[in-house]
C-alpha cells in the first residue's frame, strides 16, 4: 500500500473571527495553502475550520475537515462527510467522535495539552495529533497515544502558508490516491506516523507563538 504525505490540521483563514461560518478570506486562503503544500513536497492537505466546513474544489488534492470546538477542547473530524457546521461548546468529545464515526470521518484529539481537557473524556478518538504550533509538547503526546492505545498523527495548525507542513502524516493508504475515505480509513486503522519538520523559520515562529500565549494568559489574570 502506498504511503502519503498529509498535512492533517489547517485553516483557510488567517485569522480567528466570525465563528461558524466562511468569508471572503477562505478561498484565498486554500489557494495559499495548497500552493504552500505543494511547494512543500505534500500528497494532500485537510482544510479543518473551526466549527464549519469549507467546501474545497483545486487541482491539489484536499480533504474535507472540520475542528469541533467540544465542550472539553477540541476535535478535528477528517474523512468524505464531516458536518458542514457545528455548535461551538455544544457536543461533548464522545458526541463528537460518534458524529464523526456516523459520517464515515476519523476523530482526532486535537492540541491535547492546549486549552483542552478532552483527553480525559474517555471519548474513544481514533488518534492523537502532534500539533506544529506546540512543538514542545510532542513527547507526552507520544505518551499519552501510548496510554490510550490510538496512534498518533501530525497537523501543522496552519493559518498562514508559511506554516503548512511544519508538522505533517504519513499516511499509507489502500489504493493509489490520499482519497478523504481512504484517508479516515486509514487513521482509524492506524496506518500513521507524525513528522514534525522544524527548521529555523519555525523555531522563531514557535518562539512568538509562545511569547503571545505567554502574553495573553497574563492579561487574563490582571
């Protein structure tokens, strides 16, 4: 079976704001990406919005996506049929993992050590994302994949095109396209593996986004 590389978590908006629903951003932004993707010597790119889907039509390959924002944190549902909007704070991580599971899609714990407590739901994800905004917290990622027994993917976080494939999957399908229904499959069987690709670019982005959630976490607290 042949094996692909898909960057599974990214956004075609460069900026959070106006939840739930798309605008004149996003096509701009899956133009941006893909052509990024490309650059970068991916197979395919999961567009994952947060709480709807962007219905994507390029000659690169795309893969339907949504990131659920669950009561618990957040869950990026990936595969031919995730839901075109969703309620932020209105499903529970198992609601969301059932919904995705109904739709044919893969559910993956997204960010697990950022803002979120789903990993002690007991939802039953079918995987457990390294996230390339949060390099750092890759090796109790790996553990906690281990402790919940579900393999571990990689998504970049991507809002801007410099970010693409920064953390990505190599995802070995059955057949010869990263096809979104061959792509779930294969999550959900465990045909992964998570690359975090840092060079120094990164590194100094990663040092701002920490610097800024430093900064805002201070601010909360005055």
């Amino acid at each position: 079976m042949p094996t692909f590389a898909v960057d599974l978590h990214s956004h075609s908006r460069f900026f959070h704001g106006f939840a739930g629903r798309a605008t004149a951003y996003d096509r701009l932004g899956v133009r941006l990406q893909t052509a990024a993707a490309r650059r970068r010597g991916l197979d395919a790119l999961a567009v994952t919005n947060h709480d709807y889907a962007y219905p994507t039509e390029t000659a690169f390959p795309t893969l339907p996506g949504i990131e659920v924002s669950t009561t618990r944190g957040h869950v990026l549902i990936v595969g031919p049929d995730p839901p075109a909007r969703t309620t932020p704070g209105e499903l529970t991580p198992g609601e969301a993992v059932a919904v995705a599971h109904e739709r044919d899609c893969a559910a993956v714990l997204a960010h697990p050590y950022r803002g979120s407590t789903a990993r002690r739901s007991g939802a039953a994800f079918d995987a457990v994302e390294i996230n390339g905004k949060n390099p750092e917290h890759a090796a109790r990622t790996r553990r906690l994949a281990a402790r919940l027994d579900v393999p571990l993917v990689g998504g970049s976080d991507a809002h801007y095109p410099v970010e693409v494939g920064r953390a990505y999957t190599r995802v070995t399908v059955d057949g010869d396209a990263p096809t979104p229904r061959a792509v779930a499959d294969a999550i959900r069987a465990g045909r992964t593996e998570p690359v975090l690709r840092y060079d120094g670019l990164q590194r100094v982005i990663d040092r701002a986004y920490t610097a800024v959630h430093a900064w805002r976490g201070r601010a909360s607290r005055e």
